[in-house]
C-alpha cells in the first residue's frame, strides 16, 4: 500500500549513463537497489546512508554490463542476494559476451576484474511475486534486449503504479536487440504484452533517460506505434488496484 514514506531515488552511473534506482520506505528504513552499474557500490551506498534506510536486495532487470557492474561489490558489502532471471544466468558468469568481449578480457578493456559471488545468486521466473521492504513487487519477463530481461511494477509507490523497465522501453525510444541473443521479434511482443495493457498514468522509470508514462509512449512513442500496427491494441489489464 503507498504511503508517503516511500521513494525512488535514481543514480545515473558509468560511462553508459545507466539508471540505477533505490526504491524503499523510510519509515521502515528498509530499501531495495536496481540496476547498480559501473562503479555504483560508493553512490549507492551514500544514498542509503542518506536516506536511512537499509538494502534488503539487489535486483536486476537484466545483466548487462552497464546494469550489474556493481553488483557482486555491493552484495558482499551489504550482505545481501542478487535476483535476476534465470534465463540471463550465462551473463552473470561471463558479461562480456553480452558486448562481444573475449572471454576473461573485462580487466583489459574496462579494468574490472569479474569475480562474481554465486551463492548470493537467486533467480525468479515470470510472474513472481515479491516482497521487499515491505512493497509487493511483480515480475514480467520481457525478452528481447536479452533473453533474461524483466521488468518489475509495484502499486506501492505514490498514486500512480510504476514499472522499472530496465532496457525495455524508453521515453521515446526501446532497447537495442543487435547484440548477442537479441530479438527484436521477442522484444516487440514483450512491449505488446506487458506494457501497452497497462494504464496510462503508470510510470515508467527506465535504464536510461528520463521517466515518462506508458500513456505518453502510447501516443508518441514511434517504436510502439510500429508495434500496435503489427500486432494489434492489446486489451488493458483489468487488476483492480489494491486499496482502491
């Protein structure tokens, strides 16, 4: 249930000016963190700090580099697990196959030294639900950007539901799908599926850019348009929201 005690911070980090989020209520002084990229553990951990508040998770909406950099350093800092899709497992062990790095190569390019902690790795499937810092948060599987990628939407933010779309769907634009395992295909009924149902005052917080609202992507979003007319007006969802 939304209060007014709860947040979204975002972080935009690395040199790919990823969105990172923190997402909590500081009246429970409890968190969960988004999409920590590259060098996020020092941001992300002030933030916390700032706000009070204490990390119960690490989710990711899918594993690119740009998106889990972070990751492994802040887990073993803060002492929590990962969560991400299983299907983006292989991205966990190896992420620079997701941007055509040679196996082992991540320290030359980029000089990150990939040292992953697999037993704090969870997985969830599509249409799991979770609950973290007190919100319920759902998960959709929206492949395309990767095979892996999710997004998660909370009605516990604020008047308006929210989706966190990772590489999905942005202000005006959607994830590329040219790098490996891509599918525009897949991607393009990800986008049909999940979220052109959804209302239109929902937020969108997105991997990178500014917020927008499924309703504005429905009118002026160009990649959606091009969606609608090959596969049709979805029909909306009709979930009641909770506590209305």
């Amino acid at each position: 249930m939304a209060s007014d005690t709860t947040f979204v911070d975002v972080l935009t980090l690395g040199i790919w000016q990823a969105n990172c989020y923190i997402v909590g209520d500081s009246e429970r002084g409890t968190a969960f963190v988004v999409d920590p990229g590259q060098d996020g553990e020092g941001p992300v951990t002030k933030a916390l700090a700032a706000r009070g508040v204490t990390c119960e998770a690490i989710l990711l909406t899918h594993a690119h580099l740009d998106h889990l950099w972070s990751a492994p350093e802040l887990a073993r800092s803060l002492d929590v697990g990962v969560r991400m899709h299983e299907e983006d497992r292989w991205l966990w062990d190896e992420p620079g196959a997701g941007i055509g790095a040679a196996p082992g190569n991540l320290e030359a390019q980029f000089g990150l030294v990939w040292d992953p902690p697999h037993e704090r790795l969870e997985t969830f499937r599509d249409d799991h639900t979770m609950t973290i810092a007190g919100m319920q948060v759902d998960v959709r599987h929206t492949p395309g950007h990767t095979p892996g990628s999710s997004v998660f939407i909370t009605e516990d933010l604020g008047d308006a539901p929210v989706m966190i779309s990772g590489d999905l769907i942005f202000a005006g634009s959607v994830g590329r799908t040219d790098f490996l395992r891509g599918s525009w295909e897949e991607e393009a009924r990800s986008i049909h599926r999940v979220v052109l149902p959804q209302p239109d005052d929902m937020r969108i917080v997105s991997g990178h850019g500014p917020e927008t609202t499924v309703g504005a992507e429905r009118r002026q979003n160009p990649f959606v348009h091009q969606i609608m007319a090959d596969l049709g007006s979805p029909e909306p969802v009709m979930k009641q929201r909770r506590g209305l």
